[in-house]
C-alpha cells in the first residue's frame, strides 16, 4: 500500500488480444492525483506511441516465437532482447519531453546483446513461402539465393509439408491442387482446408471456421472476471472441439448480428470478430473467381463432414492419447497435452487433431477437436499407410498394431530424411 499522501496508481494493460475500449484506457487522460502505469508487450516498442510517457523500465528479454521445423513445434520462450530492441525501447521514454530508460540489466549484460532480432525466416514454418515461391515459378528452392537463408531442415520439412497436402508432386513440382492453393491468402492447411470442404460439402463452415482461426483469439479473459468469461466460453462450447465451438459463436453473432453489448456480455473480442467477418467476405470473393471457382455450400446440421473436412487438411497435426492421459503427436512422437483454454480440456478423447503446437511450461496443443482414428488414412493416404489406423490410442511404438502408423512421408518427417 502506497501513503495516503502519495499519488495513486492507475494500472493499464495494453496487449493485441486486448479488447479495444480496454486498449484505449491505456490511451485515456490520467486523472488528477493519479500516476499510470501501463504494461506492455512489445506492442508498445513500436507499434504505438502513448503520449505523456516519461519513464520507462526494460526488462531485457520478451516472448520469442521460434518454429522447430524437426518435431513441428512452435516455442513461445522468454529470450534476451536484441540491442536494437532495447534502443527501441529506450525511445519510447520522453518522446515529448525529457525522459528516462532504466535498464534492469547490466552493460556489460547489454553489449553481450546480438545487435539485431534474428530474421523472421530462420525461426518459422516455411510452407506458406516454399508455396508462393512455387508458385512463382521456382523449381529449386534449395538453391534460392535467400537473403537471410534459412535452415536446410525447416526447407525439407516444409516442402515435405506441402507433398503431403498434396500441392507438390513426387518430384516436386507444384500440382493442380497447389496451384489452387496458392492463389488463396492462406497458410497451406487453411487452403487445403477450404479445398477439401468443397469436396465434402461443407465449404460455408469452413469458411468460417478459417476465418476464425486467421485472428487473435476471439474470447477474452479478463483477470478480475476469469470466472464468468469461463462460464460465457461454456455456452458455446461443442463437445466435438474448437473448430465447431467457433461456429457456435459465429452463428451466435451473426444472429444478434454484431451487437456490441451482447460481445460485452459473452466476453467476446468484438474487434476480432469484425475481422473475421471481413476476412470471410474476403474468401468467398476468391473462392467465387474463375481460376478457383469453389461452391459454397453448408453442411446444415452434418458436423461430421466439418470434422472429415478438418482431418484433410490437419491430418499432420494429429496425437493420440497415451495410458498415462498424455497425447503423442504422430509426425515426431512428441509428447503434449490440451491447452486448458481448450474446450476439450479435461476430456481425454483417444485421438484428436490440432492447430498448432505450442511449447511453452509444457507442450500444449492449441485449437483442439475430436475426430475418428479411421478417418486420418481415409482423408490422407500419403501421410498414413492404408488400412493401418486402429481404433485405440496405443503406444508411442510406431510398430503397435492397436495405433495410428504413419506412411512413408510422416516416417521422413520424423528425421530420416535429414
């Protein structure tokens, strides 16, 4: 507790995620007797300029992301800052009057720095560049003469990514199928997502379902109100995942038709489900253009084909669960578990495929849904051996007659392509 006498502190968070009259309280006038204090992440580096800032305290490191192209696993790590960083920061301080920059580092600590933030191409999946560069015209890509290369492995992996999606051929060439993909402003799962939904006859839902998961997080989780944000988040939860769940909202805000106080009232983000909406509108502009011309059509109340449609495209980013309640990926046997912002969390279903995966404390699995084992060789034959899915979870053996075996591609993704 600070004195009575002393100015009082007003606290403001600032992050993406964070709603946006949440965000402009940050922005606000500061009422008199009072001092603010705004935590930041590394929005505020750069990204935005907040008036009346005359102190600034740097911790020396931030939230890195960095891609693990052998086991196909993002990391979300605290790592040091690079010198340029901290000289961003430095000038956030006294931007309309004197200020000052405390470090909480030594400078000797500060010169160790490296000078820059190494380039985004050497720390994330490359899929979505190998097939934009295919599609270009680029045979080769091993001997593309990159900028700032990046790792011989994440370049297999990533072109080996794309084969099992089928946009590449076997000798790897850009197929019909890839060059439909490349013309969608997707990763290459949404695409081959959008794709197999025509297929199926669920394309209305997949659109959205894509849309969804292109933006931050359409919930928000206020500290002061964790308990009723779960609550709001359980209305809408679908026992088969996160994929429907997000339908479940879509349709939900489509039918009060965006009204800001029933957002409010769900905790939803208002601001990324107006970019949802504009990003849909977006797809079914593309999808309507001769060089694609996709079908929108709705599934109605058949949520399996929605599942089968997302198995096609995620059938890489499958687990099964494990004895000990654990899931094992199938591509590189790594060990994970349900994010508990997951509405599966607690569920413990046998076989489940994912959005990502996420290492932080633990290696969580983001954007979770439930599917059927046979479904992974029915959807995806090239990744998985026809007629070897078993209906139980199994071991991490990849020989256990009981579990789902990978085919030859998966089998290269484990390392024996390296």
């Amino acid at each position: 507790m600070f004195p009575a006498e002393k100015d009082k502190l007003l606290v403001c968070p600032i992050f993406a995620a964070l709603p946006p009259e949440q965000q402009m309280e940050a922005f606000a006038p500061t009422p008199s007797q009072c001092r603010k204090v705004i935590l930041a992440t590394n929005i505020a580096e750069i990204s935005i300029t907040i008036n009346g800032i005359r102190y600034v305290v740097d911790t020396g490191v931030h939230k890195s992301r960095v891609y693990h192209s052998k086991v196909g696993i993002d990391s979300l790590m605290v790592t040091p800052i690079s010198r340029a960083a901290a000289s961003q920061r430095t000038g956030r301080a006294g931007r309309e009057a004197a200020g000052t920059c405390y470090r909480l580092y030594t400078e000797l600590t500060f010169e160790s720095l490296d000078g820059y933030v190494q380039p985004e191409i050497q720390r994330t999946n490359l899929a979505n560049v190998c097939l934009q560069l295919k599609s270009l015209g680029i045979g080769d890509l091993r001997k593309f003469d990159f900028i700032d290369p990046p790792p011989k492995q994440a370049l297999v992996r990533a072109l080996e990514n794309l084969y099992a999606l089928g946009a590449l051929d076997g000798k790897g060439n850009l197929s019909a199928h890839g060059k439909r993909m490349g013309s969608l402003p997707l990763e290459p799962m949404y695409s081959k997502a959008i794709l197999v939904s025509e297929e199926l006859g669920c394309s209305a839902e997949m659109l959205t379902v894509v849309s969804s998961l292109s933006v931050d997080s359409i919930f928000f989780t206020p500290g002061k109100e964790r308990q009723k944000a779960d609550a709001a988040k359980r209305r809408f939860a679908s026992i088969d995942g996160d994929h429907l769940t997000l339908l479940a909202v879509w349709s939900a805000f489509n039918k009060v038709k965006g009204d800001i106080s029933w957002c409010r009232e769900n905790f939803i983000n208002i601001r990324s489900m107006k970019k949802v909406q504009e990003i849909r509108k977006q797809l079914v502009t593309l999808c309507g253009k001769k060089s694609l011309g996709i079908k929108i059509i709705s599934a109605g109340t058949d949520t399996e084909k929605i599942l089968r449609g997302i198995v096609g495209a995620f059938f890489v980013n499958a687990a099964q669960r494990q004895p000990d309640g654990t899931y094992v990926t199938v591509a590189s046997n790594h060990t994970c578990q349900i994010h508990p912002s997951s509405v599966l969390f607690g569920k413990k279903p046998p076989c489940v495929v994912y959005d990502e995966l996420m290492l932080t404390q633990k290696s969580y699995m983001h954007g979770v849904s439930v599917v059927q084992p046979q479904w992974l060789a029915e959807m995806a034959p090239r990744f998985y051996r026809s007629g070897a899915v078993g209906p139980q979870a199994g071991s991490k053996s990849e020989g256990n007659q009981d579990g789902i075996k990978p085919g030859a591609v998966a089998a290269r993704m484990r390392g024996a392509a390296y």
